[in-house]
C-alpha cells in the first residue's frame, strides 16, 4: 500500500513548515508605529493638503487606508476653530450609533470637559420613531435638539438623522457648532450630505457614498487632538505629538 500522507506524516510527525518570508517586513518599535504610518501617508498624499485641515484629513486616512478622503472631504469655511471653540466649552458630542461613540477617545475628551450622548438604544427614541413613523436615527436628533450647551452632531451611518437635522436647523431648534456628515450607504446617502450642506452650519461632510462610525469617530478625534496640541505648550526644544492623547480609531498602525 502507498502511503499518501505528506513527508514526515508518515510516523505521526507534523509536515515541516518554511517560515513565511517577508522582504519588505519593517521593523518599527511598537510606540512609533502611528507615526510610522502618518509619515507614509503623507508621501503618500496625491497632493499637498491645507495645514490646518491636513491631520484631520491624514487621520481619516490613517483609520480607513483609502485616498479617496484626501479629495472628498469637504470643510465649511472656519469649520475647524468652530469645534475647537465647542470643544474649549465642553461640547456634547451627539453620534447616531454607539459604535461611533465607542471611537471617540475618551481621554482627550475627558481632557477638554465634554461628553457624548447616543440616543440610538434608548426605548423613548424607539417610542419617539414609531409615533412619528421615522427612523431612532432621525428621533436621535429631536432629542439632542433639547440638549444645552454647544453641540457638536456627528453622524456615519444614518442619512435620515442629516435629512432630520437640516428640518431642525431650518425651524431654528437646533444649531450645532458642526456638523460631522458621514453616513455611508447607497439610498439617500449622497443627498443628505449636499443637504446638511446648504444649512448654514459648519460641517465636515464626506461627499460620495463613503463614511462610516469609525470615520466620524476619526474627525472627532483628530478634531480634540488638534485643540489639546495648540492649547498646551511643548517643553522647550520637545515637539508635541497630536497623535500622543491615547488610542482611538486606527490608532494600532
């Protein structure tokens, strides 16, 4: 009889195994690997990038691998020192899924005196969406319309919580110091990012049908990082690494 095991089976031994071989493996210590990857993506970027947008923009990059961002995203004029100053007063951050609120790096937040609210699992949002014969996304945004203090919206999956929120802006019940729009999807996706944009309100809006929670944590995130690196002064002859406040979105390379 021909034995058919493969060789060194034949006696009950394990198949010898070849390492795998990675030519272009590189060796970066674990503490510098975020950095690492930031400075690929900038010599990777199809071209140069508003400085002050730039580490919201490379952040996104960071989290997603994908270029597409660098063109797509699109900033309301002051956008950016809008949510710094929400930020500086201790924002709530309202996200429309509780994955987008699991991102949001509670460190830095906790660093600037805000908090994030997600209406998303509670039954009054669900009794509020079943009456009014809409989405817990879109009831998600009349029960932040009640919140005090700035707001800031931030919305990766639900396009009906933008279209929700443009009603609110319009009936002046509602006025976020910005918008994040970046649902993803196919039906409605598109037209509720152009819609959120026509507002009025600053916004950071992803055009296309790309997003996602992780996105939109991403832009909180690289949006606190910003404001904690130019509101603390590095040491003398130290830089100060934005990317330095704690693990977020992408943050593992």
């Amino acid at each position: 009889m021909v034995d058919t095991k493969p060789t060194g089976q034949a006696h009950g031994q394990p198949p010898a195994v070849e390492p795998p071989s990675y030519p272009d493996f590189l060796h970066v210590e674990p503490g510098d690997i975020e950095a690492t990857s930031m400075t690929m993506i900038e010599a990777e970027l199809p071209h140069p990038l508003d400085p002050e947008l730039a580490p919201i923009v490379k952040r996104v990059i960071h989290t997603t691998a994908d270029f597409d961002y660098a063109d797509s995203l699109c900033f309301s004029a002051g956008a950016v020192g809008r949510a710094r100053q929400a930020l500086r007063a201790g924002a709530t951050i309202v996200t429309d899924t509780m994955m987008a609120q699991a991102g949001v790096n509670k460190t830095a937040l906790a660093r600037l005196g805000g908090r994030t609210r997600c209406f998303m699992p509670d039954p009054e949002t669900a009794a509020m969406a079943q009456a009014g014969g809409s989405t817990r996304a879109a009831a998600s945004m009349d029960r932040a319309a009640g919140l005090p203090g700035p707001l800031i919206i931030a919305v990766g999956n639900a396009p009906t919580a933008l279209v929700r929120l443009a009603d609110l802006i319009g009936a002046g019940r509602i006025a976020p110091a910005l918008v994040i729009g970046v649902p993803v999807g196919f039906v409605n996706v598109v037209a509720a990012k152009e819609l959120i944009m026509t507002t009025g309100v600053p916004f950071i809006v992803n055009r296309g049908r790309k997003g996602g929670s992780n996105v939109a944590a991403a832009i909180l995130n690289a949006v606190m990082y910003l404001e904690l690196s130019l509101a603390v002064a590095p040491p003398v002859g130290a830089s100060l690494d934005v990317t330095g406040w704690g693990p977020g979105p992408g943050a593992a390379g």
